[in-house]
C-alpha cells in the first residue's frame, strides 16, 4: 500500500491515564475510570462525541491519574497506544465510575503536553503503520529468520492446547491470517505476563526488538506446559485444557503455579468421579451423576456451567443415600430422659414411648409425621430436641415462619443462575443421616406469593405414601425421607391448610398450672438462669412463695417464656449486688470500722438470709444467700401487673365474665352492657367479629322473648327491652380482634343483670354456645379456658353439659380448686350465675269456668 494512503490517527489525541493494565496494539481491555480527569474525558469527549473521530483517544500506561483536579500531572510515560473506544458503560454504585471497552490500534510518542485540564490533550506522532491491519496478505518487508522463529514457537505453543476449544482454534487461524508484524503485540497480551513484560514490549518501537523481546516469553510459557503434560497420568493426556489463554486478565503468579492449579484441579475431578461410583446412591441419582461427570470432564473450566455441575456432583456424593444412626429403644431409659428434660406434657412422653415400641417390634417403621399445636412458650420446640436426644438421632430445625417460595421446600431448577436445593435436602446434608429429626417450626405461619404456596409443596414431603420418593427440583432424582422423624409446631390449626393438617397427628400442648410452672421454674429455668448469670445457690435463694408471685402478679401466660425473663431480671439484679460486695470485700475502708461494727451488729440482730431490699443501704458486702421476697421482687420487677382484683369490676349490674381461647393460650373476657334512652338500637364494640355479633343478636332476642318470664323490664317498666331504649355492648381490649360463638352465654348473663339489676357472681366464669331456643352448645378449647380461669382466681365456671368429656384432660388438682356447673340450657346459666338463682315467675293462671 501506498505511503499517501496510509491510515493516520489524529495528531491531538486525548489521553486516559491508566496504571493497573497495559493495552498493546491489536488487543482489547477493559477498564474502569473513576478518577476526575478521565471521568471529564468520558463525558465531554466520548459522550458527546458524534464521529468516529471522536472515539480514538489515547491509552498512556504506567501512569496514575490524581484523585482531585487541583493537583498537577505526574510525568506521563513517553510511548502509548492509540485506541478505539468501543463500549461505554456507567454506574454509581459504590461510587459513579465508567467501564470502557477499548481496542488499540497502533503506538505513539507524545510531542507535548498541550493542556492539562479539563482532561489532557496531547500532540502525539504514530509510530506504527496502521495498513498492516487491512492488508490481509503479507507485508512485503522480509523479516528474515527472526520472524520464522517467532512463527514456529507460535504455532508450537497453539497446538500443544485443546483444538476444540473455539478460543484456541481462533487463535490458530489468526497465526496464519494476521501479518507477522502484528503477531508480538497480539501474542503478548493473550499469554501470561506481567504488567512490566508488557510495557517492554510497548516501548520497543523497533520491530525486530520486539520479536526478540516476545520470544523468550513463548519458550517459558510451552517450557511450562511440557512440564504440566510429563507430571499428568497417561490417560490424562488427549484431555487437554486451555491454561495459556486468559485475555486481559492479571497474573499474580508464574504460569508453573497455575499449571499445578489445573493439575489439581484436574485430579478433584478424578476422585469426585471415584466418590460417585462408591457412594451408596440408588440406581438412577448414580445413572445420572455418571452422565454429568462425563459432561464435566469435556467442559472447560471457563464455562459457568463447570461449577454449577461441579457444586451438583458434590452434593449427590454428600448426601446420606444410605447412612443412619441407631434409635435408642431402651423404653425406661426414654422415659428418664423425657421426664428430666420436661415436666408435665404427658401426651407428647406417651406418643414418643408408643413410637418406640412399636420400632421394636418393626424395624422397617416409617417416621410418624406429629403436629404439635399449643400457645407459645409451652416447649413444643424444645421437646422435639429432647425426642432426638431420646432416639439417639440427629436434630435439624427448618424455621417456616414467613416463607413465602416453594422453591425453599423443593429447591431451585438448575437452570436458574443461583440455584440451590430446598430446605429438606440442605437438611440432610447438614445432619449427615437419612433418619434424622426434622423440627418444621412455625407451620401455621406460611405465606403464599407469586413464587408459589410452601405449604402445598409440604404436602409430598409429609405424607407416608409420598415422600419415599421425593423429588427435589435441584437434585432431579428421587430421595427417600421415610425414615425422618417429621414435628412440625403451630400455635393454631386455622390458618393450616386442611390437605396438610390431614397429613399430620395433632397432638394438643395445652398451657401449664400454675403448680407446673412453679415446678419447671425450680427444675430448669433457675438453674438456666443462675449457670448463665455465673451465680450459685449459695448466693441466692427463690423460694416457691417468691415463684408464685412472681406468676400470678408478674406474668398471665400459656407458657413460660414471660417467667423465665422475670427470673432473668431478678439474677442480674442480685449479680450486681453480688459484685458491689465482692468489690466492698476487696477494698474495705478502714477509717469506717465503727460504723461497720454497727452494720454487722444490726445483720445479725436476724438470723435469715438477707432479702435484697435490706441489704441496699448498707456498706458491707450482702450476707448470703440473698432472700427473694416480696419486697425484693417490687424493688427489683417494680409494682405488680395484674394486682387487680376480678371483684372490682364486677360490682354494678351488666358485666360478666367470659372464657375465651386465642393462638397464645385461654383468657378471661370481661363483657359489659349499658342501657340510655333511645330508638331501639343494639350498639357493638370491642372489635367483634360477625360471629360474635349474631351471638348478641341472638342473646337480645331470646330475652326479648323471655322477659315476662324472668320479669325484666326497660326503664320505663315495659317488657318489650329495646322500646325506647337503647342498649350497648363493649368488649374490653379493643385493640385485639374477637371472634368465636363461645361468648353467647356471658352476653346473655350479662344482659340479664342490666335488665334486673342484680350482680353477677364475682367469682363465675363461662362460656357456650347459644341457639334461639335457649340451649347451651358445646364449645372448643376447654382447658385452656379452664386454666385461664384458674390463672385468674376465678372458683365456678359454667360450661355446656356436652363439654363434660373434655374436663378428663385437665389435672386433678386443678378441677379440686374449681367447681364446674355443667349447663344444657340458659335457666340452668342463669341460675348459677346469680347469686339466690334466678326467680322465674309462674306463668299459670287458673281462671274460674263460666259454664
């Protein structure tokens, strides 16, 4: 070609700064700009630019750009490469920076600096000839020995790596294509080299300088690989990989290092495929781990897909196909553990010892799948861990709460980027055994989404027929999960789907007595609390009385969450004084002694153990054990929560009391009425839901009904009770939802008091169902309603006559303190809950006959 035709770059160039990277003629980099000067060369020239003009800038390496706009220059390095800016991309996260594209053309040497700000321009002289790159034949020049050297080693290293690579049958193609002028430069920045080889090779202008300076760098790298191929096995050798080409990419370390990397890398492959052949996998999950590790060993490890496949293969090989423990069966010695590590709950102990026994006679038992639904704070968590220490078996626990994917159940396809298996395969993985147990905590409290319903996706995972072969969409294969011990826990069974509340044994965990709590509270929570705390018996003392208290005036609650902080509260509080004292003893003050003989004098005036609340003025260390009593409890906890007396709120006719049952356990329900001039209208407050709201419809109705019969009468003294009256209902605790038919009876008891005037017994509580005829339905939830009652003080509680069956479940000395008054009809309600009973009137009336 022609000198006049010769392609020329621009003699004013823009120049980018870069320091990490050296860009060679023929190559393309990427790199990112964030410094001042380079971000205004983006915006005002790359941005803004029109014309292909516009996107040659200058690459100068070697040199940093400063950090502010004041600060001047350094000294830019003599020789850079002119290149084409071929793709722009921004962001501003963690802070706004470009990423260019770029691909050089050809060197240049700067002349001089023109100006400096807003970026750098330069005057520059091109150094190389650009016609060489469209030329596609041969350059006319003779190159002599030197370039057939260049080209032998060349071809020689292509051909030691894997033709079927397409990266390395491209390369092959350009040794033949490209002009050998072009060969160094583009070699250079595709084989491992430093930052400092490159920029040699940049500076060399001199063609023949740069083929001597380029071929020592090809002998080293086929130097390496011939040492790579003479340490691999023979069977090793037609699998060859590509560990010389890694375009733009820094090398920390020389090629050898990397080379031992693939080796190793290489022999993980080998024994990963000896793991699957000897795992104990079934038939079909080895049929296909043996065709993926086929797929692996063809695939290069610069494919995405190489780990994903990798990471799958290494979860088949992990996972407990055939591995279990032993079940503990030894009946007495269960017996012992549930007992030591739980009172009470003698339903869960007798279900765990069914299960055990029947292991003893079939070997081959599936996994019982239990439900356990109480309020919180009960244990149903804790005694799924006892039952694995129980059965000698692996625990895991799978919190359920708000999930809201079915892919955290099933797992992910491998088709999606970060695809993971579900919960249940992760679990097993982490357990190490097919027959652990499986905790699904919080089952009630799934969530639908577009992502799917987990709770469907529970429906093949807990069902006997079905999950022997479960299939997880990540794993693609059947895993067996008969043999897992499946609990899951809820606080309610509403909001569980009937398909899956049918797969599962619910078993009730009621709340505790306030004799159980005081029991677990001296067994396990003052023990836990005083080991966490770093006190000792002997430091301090609760004796049941302070339990008591602190249970009946400091917490109302189902469980004993509540309790165990208040102990909590309490040690730390004696740890303080325990401290203070150890302090005192450390460094007592001597110019004080007579005012400590007086202290000690006054100490041991009484004999007992110190309460807290005594010791708190004085100087010397408190004597121990340090007493809990009533006074230290209202200093330490503050005054009593539930101090009020149920009496008090029932001192003026038309309030009741009512049992009801929520998701944390039975309550007490006040339920009050009131009656003003008016329309007739029937006012209802309290958050009520529409159940509860045709309760009181229906209690309005049958004593409108009734009120000859029972004499009640408006304000004005007529039976008709909504003539010219209004009355009210409120339901207090307006900020929690109610709902449920059981407050029928308590509406109409407390009704009936407004109407007539007289007070309801204040020691009665109640609940039942109403119908329009004056029957009394059977309700749910019994004894926690019961035990609420008994929480609360309460001595006599109504309940419906069908309800009897239920009063079994509760303890005997529970129903010793109560007495229960079983009702078939609302006389029988009336009757017991008024003091005297409720007077009907006779409604005969003889009249003298005529005839």
């Amino acid at each position: 070609m022609a000198a006049g035709s010769a392609i020329q770059i621009p003699t004013r160039l823009p120049l980018l700064l870069t320091h990490e990277s050296v860009l060679l003629p023929g190559s393309t980099m990427r790199t990112s700009v964030d410094s001042p000067r380079n971000m205004q060369l983006v915006r005002s020239r790359l941005l803004k630019g029109t014309s292909l003009r516009s996107t040659i800038i200058g690459v100068i390496p070697n040199t940093s750009d400063p950090t502010s706009d004041c600060d001047d220059l350094p000294n830019l390095h003599r020789i850079g490469t002119a290149a084409l800016a071929v793709q722009v991309v921004g962001s501003n996260w963690p802070k706004p920076h470009y990423t260019l594209l770029v691909t050089g053309l050809c060197r240049f040497q700067i002349l001089q600096l023109l100006k400096e700000r807003p970026y750098p321009i330069a005057e520059v002289q091109q150094l190389d000839r650009l016609e060489q790159f469209t030329n596609g034949h041969k350059s006319e020049e003779e190159l002599g020995e030197l370039s057939e050297q260049f080209y032998k080693y060349a071809v020689q290293l292509v051909e030691m790596l894997d033709m079927s690579v397409p990266a390395v049958a491209k390369l092959r193609r350009l040794l033949d294509n490209l002009p050998r002028e072009a060969l160094p430069d583009i070699l250079t920045s595709i084989i491992r080299t430093t930052n400092q080889e490159k920029l040699q090779i940049l500076d060399a202008v001199r063609l023949e300088e740069r083929f001597k300076m380029t071929i020592p760098l090809l002998v080293r790298q086929i130097e390496g690989l011939k040492l790579l191929q003479k340490t691999r096995k023979s069977k090793q050798d037609d699998d060859k990989r590509v560990v010389a080409i890694r375009p733009n990419r820094r090398i920390a370390h020389g090629s050898i290092t990397e080379d031992e990397e693939e080796e190793e890398d290489h022999d993980d492959v080998v024994m990963l495929e000896k793991k699957i052949r000897t795992s104990s996998m079934s038939e079909q999950a080895l049929k296909v781990c043996l065709k993926e590790i086929k797929r692996l060993k063809k695939m290069p490890q610069s494919m995405p897909e190489y780990a994903l496949t990798r990471n799958y293969l290494e979860l088949m090989v992990e996972l407990p196909w055939n591995k279990s423990t032993k079940d503990r069966l030894e009946i007495r010695a269960a017996r012992i553990v549930l007992d030591n590590d739980h009172y009470a709950m003698e339903k869960l102990k007798k279900r765990v010892l069914e299960y055990l026994a029947v292991r003893q006679l079939k070997n081959n038992l599936k996994g019982p799948i239990l439900c356990f639904v109480g309020p919180p704070g009960v244990g149903k968590t804790s005694v799924g861990r006892s039952i694995a220490k129980t059965l000698g078996r692996e625990f895991h626990r799978i919190a359920l709460g708000g999930v809201c994917d079915q892919s955290d159940i099933r797992g992910h396809r491998r088709t999606y980027v970060g695809s993971m298996p579900g919960r249940i395969i992760n679990g097993l993985k982490t357990v190490g055994v097919n027959n652990p147990v499986f905790l699904l905590d919080e089952v009630d409290k799934l969530a639908k989404s577009l992502q799917g319903d987990p709770a469907a996706a529970l429906l093949e995972v807990l069902d006997p027929e079905q999950n022997h072969s479960f299939t997880d969409h990540y794993l693609n294969v059947a895993f067996d999960l008969s043999q897992v011990l499946f609990i899951a826990t809820a606080n309610t069974t509403a909001t569980i789907p009937p398909a899956l509340l049918d797969r599962m044994e619910v078993i009730q965990v009621p709340g505790y007595t306030q004799e159980e709590k005081i029991e677990i509270a001296h067994r396990h929570l003052i023990p836990k609390q005083l080991e966490l705390h770093g006190l000792t018996p002997q430091q301090i003392q609760i004796p049941q009385v302070t339990t008591l208290g602190i249970i009946t005036r400091y917490t109302r609650e189902a469980g004993v969450r509540a309790l165990d902080r208040k102990l909590g509260a309490i040690c730390r509080a004696v740890a303080v004084k325990v401290a203070e004292g150890q302090h005192k003893e450390a460094k007592p003050d001597r110019a004080e002694v007579g005012e400590g003989e007086d202290c000690k004098e006054h100490i041991t005036e009484d004999a007992k153990p110190e309460s807290i609340s005594d010791t708190a003025d004085l100087s010397l260390p408190p004597e121990m054990p340090i007493l809990i009593d009533f006074h230290a409890l209202k200093d330490i906890l503050g005054p009593p929560m539930y101090d009020m007396e149920v009496s008090e709120r029932l001192n003026q006719p038309g309030v009741a009391i009512g049992l009801a049952w929520t998701p944390l356990g039975g309550e007490i329900m006040f339920v009050e009425a009131s009656r003003m001039d008016g329309e007739g209208q029937l006012t209802l407050t309290g958050q009520l839901g529409d159940v509860m709201k045709e309760s009181a419809h229906l209690a309005i109705s049958w004593l409108r009904s009734n009120a000859k019969r029972y004499q009640l009468t408006n304000a004005s003294g007529s039976f008709d009770l909504l003539d010219n009256t209004d009355i009210h209902l409120h339901f207090p605790a307006g900020a929690v939802t109610k709902d449920g038919p059981s407050a029928g009876v308590t509406i109409v008891t407390c009704l009936a008091s407004l109407f007539s005037g007289r007070l309801v017994c204040s020691d009665v509580a109640m609940t039942g169902e109403i119908t329009l005829r004056g029957l009394v339905l059977p309700v749910g939830g019994i004894k926690d309603k019961v035990l609420a009652a008994h929480r609360a003080g309460l001595k006599r509680i109504i309940l419906p006559q069908r309800n009897e069956k239920d009063l079994e479940e509760i303890a005997a000395h529970v129903r010793q303190d109560l007495t229960f008054v079983l009702a078939a009809g609302l006389d029988e309600v009336l009757n017991a809950a008024f003091d005297g009973g409720f007077a009907v009137k006779a409604s005969l009336e003889h009249f003298n006959s005529k005839l």
